[in-house]
C-alpha cells in the first residue's frame, strides 16, 4: 500500500508531499500562510526548548569548573 498525502481541508488524495502541499499552497491560500506560520512558531518553541536544555548543561559545567578552580587556589 503507497502512502497518500490527504488535503486537510477538502480531502483531496495525492501519492507525494510536493503535490499536496503545492495544492494547498494555491488550492487553500488563504489558510496556507496561517499553517506556515503555525509550523514556523511551532519550530522556534523547539528550538528554544533545545537551547534551555544546552544552556543547562553548559551552566553545569561552568559551575563544576568554578568549583574546581577554586579547589585548586585553595591548594
């Protein structure tokens, strides 16, 4: 069984994702800028979550070089 790509909107069936999405973009215009920027907004609030998880790493690692810096001064 191939895989079809459905319009959301009208149902319309097409075997690519080219296809479906060139269909909605001229098919459904007046909706296809509302979805872009909803996958664009959606994009942007993974990236920031993927950055706050690296910004934690990265303070831990500030913080366990701090102490140890200071554990050798201590020396």
């Amino acid at each position: 069984m191939t895989k079809v790509y459905v319009c959301p909107f009208c149902g319309v069936e097409k075997p690519k994702k080219d296809q479906i999405d060139f269909h909605i973009k001229y098919g459904h215009s007046e909706v296809y800028y509302l979805m872009k920027e909803d996958v664009e907004i959606q994009n942007l609030e993974e990236k920031l979550n993927e950055l706050c998880k690296q910004k934690k790493v990265l303070e831990k690692e500030i913080d366990l070089m701090k102490s140890i810096l200071e554990k050798k001064k201590e020396n």
